[in-house]
C-alpha cells in the first residue's frame, strides 16, 4: 500500500502541472514529515516491509539542516522536489507566491544538499531529479502556465493577453535567471546515456525548458558578450553559487550573441537541442507531441 500511495503522488504533481490545477493529493508542507523511503517502498513481502518500519533505517526525510536528520534515498528526495513545486503552482494561483518565494529558494537549496549529501559525484542521477531541480527553480520565477498560453496554447486572443506578461517578465533578472536554469536543465539531460529511459517527467520540463528559452530569446534584451554591462549571464544567484564546477557551462552561453534579429546561434543551441532530445525519448508519447510544438516555434510557424 505505501508504493501505491507514493505512486500516486508522483502521478498526481505531474498532472497538476501538466494541466496547471491544484492537486488532488495533499502534498507535504513541512520539512520534518516522514517519507517511506526506498526500504519500506522495496520491500516486497509484508515481513520485511514491518521489518523496515520497526528498524526505522533510511525513513525519514527532513530537508533541515539538523545533524541529527538520517541520510535519505533518491526517492524520498525526488517525492520532495514533486511536493515543492506543486506548492511553489498553488501559491501562484493563490495570489501568495510573492511572500513564500524565499522560504522555496531557501527549501531549494537545502534540497540541493541533501541530495549531494547522499549521492555520490560519480554516481548516475538515474530519476534526472537534477534537471526537476532547475525546473522547479524555473517553475518558481516564472508562471509556466502564462508562457503555454502565450505561444498559442489557448488561442490568439488569450495568447495576446498573456503575452504583455510575458514581455514584461522577459525584461526581468529573473527572466535571464530562468534562461541559466533552462541551459542547465538541458545540459543535464544531454549528459542522460543513449539507453537511458528518462524519468517521468523529463519530457513535460525539457519542454518547459525550450519555451521559457523561446520566450526570452523573442522577447527578451538580447546578449552582447563583448559588452560586459549588457551580459545577462549571472552567477551569483545562491542556487548557481552551490553548483561547483557545474556553472561553469554557463560560459558557453554568455558567449553566444542575440538579438530581436540574430537569435539563430542561441536557438541552435537550445531550442534545437531540446527538440532533438525529445524526439529520441520515444518511449514517452507525450515527447513526440510537444517536439512538434518546439518544431513550430523554431520555424516561426507558431
């Protein structure tokens, strides 16, 4: 029963951003409730499931900085990070995500820990929490629902009234922020093995990924690297401040130079990449539909 219920709420996230409603499950909002973890969720008769639960080894998540906190498994993290973002979406639509944000950048960044702290360097991200990592930061800076209707999801005129947000988020820091994220989201899932099955949700926040990069490339103040005022690539935020060796792939993209009438240089290198990525996911239908989304963006039909 706990594995169905555990299922259930990776099923449940997914379909709240998939079509940006509340949940249907109540997600956790406190850092110190107990997760079954990988022991009770592998158990696979009743006696070692109690065993698990008695021995109480490798239960508890708490994303604290308690050094009495246990050490947690890659499940339990990524049921943390599915929780935070459909939390970071119902707070938007509440009208209360301005007061929260920084308890979530701070959560985020306690995540990142906790996830390093039980996970080798040279060890596979097998559930890509990574990239969900850069997408709930996106998903936090960004409303993802406006950005889908922007591009034409909803029609032209509703399109149209959402793209004044769009141009006006897209003059922000935390446009150009997003676009960090979105590059090293995409650079993660570069990083997935030819036989790797990509998680879950791979598909759904490589997508995100491509138009909020779509979004800021069109709209957005373009980059000249040559005029160091002007480039948008900053690192001091807390998130790229943790991420070592990692942030350095973001010079690959302060080097890149666009504009309102020269972004072919900066779509080859993103929106083309995701798009190419997605069309090799075969194993997820959702891949192949919103590639052809992306197709149209790059092609200008959109």
């Amino acid at each position: 029963m706990p594995r169905v219920g555990l299922a259930l709420h990776i099923h449940d996230a997914e379909l709240s951003f998939l079509y940006h409603r509340d949940s249907l499950l109540k997600h956790r909002r406190s850092e110190n409730e107990t997760l079954e973890t990988s022991l009770a969720f592998n158990a696979t008769t009743a006696r070692e499931w109690e065993a698990s639960l008695r021995t109480r080894e490798d239960i508890r998540f708490n994303g604290s900085d308690s050094h009495h906190s246990t050490p947690v498994d890659s499940f339990a993290v990524y049921l943390k990070l599915e929780a935070l973002g459909v939390l970071i979406a119902e707070d938007r639509r509440q009208g209360c995500l301005k007061t929260t944000s920084k308890s979530y950048e701070d959560k985020l960044l306690r995540w990142h820990k906790s996830f390093y702290q039980n996970n080798p360097a040279d060890q596979d991200d097998e559930l890509c929490l990574l990239p969900l990592w850069h997408w709930t930061f996106i998903n936090l800076l960004v409303d993802v629902d406006k950005i889908e209707s922007a591009i034409g999801r909803d029609g032209p005129e509703r399109g149209f009234q959402a793209l004044e947000y769009i141009t006006n988020w897209a003059a922000t820091k935390d446009a150009a922020r997003c676009m960090m994220h979105a590059f090293l989201l995409q650079r993660r899932l570069e990083a997935l093995k030819l036989d790797h099955t990509p998680a879950l949700h791979v598909p759904r926040i490589a997508f995100s990924a491509a138009i909020v990069s779509y979004c800021f490339i069109t709209y957005g103040p373009g980059n000249d690297p040559l005029n160091g005022a002007s480039n948008l690539i900053n690192t001091t935020h807390p998130e790229f401040r943790i991420l070592g060796e990692h942030v350095k792939e973001l010079t690959y993209l302060s080097r890149l130079t666009w504009n309102r009438t020269a972004t072919s240089s900066v779509t080859a290198a993103t929106l083309c990449v995701l798009n190419g990525l997605l069309e090799m996911m075969g194993v997820w239908g959702l891949a192949g539909r919103v590639a052809k989304i992306i197709a149209r963006l790059i092609d200008g039909e959109a």
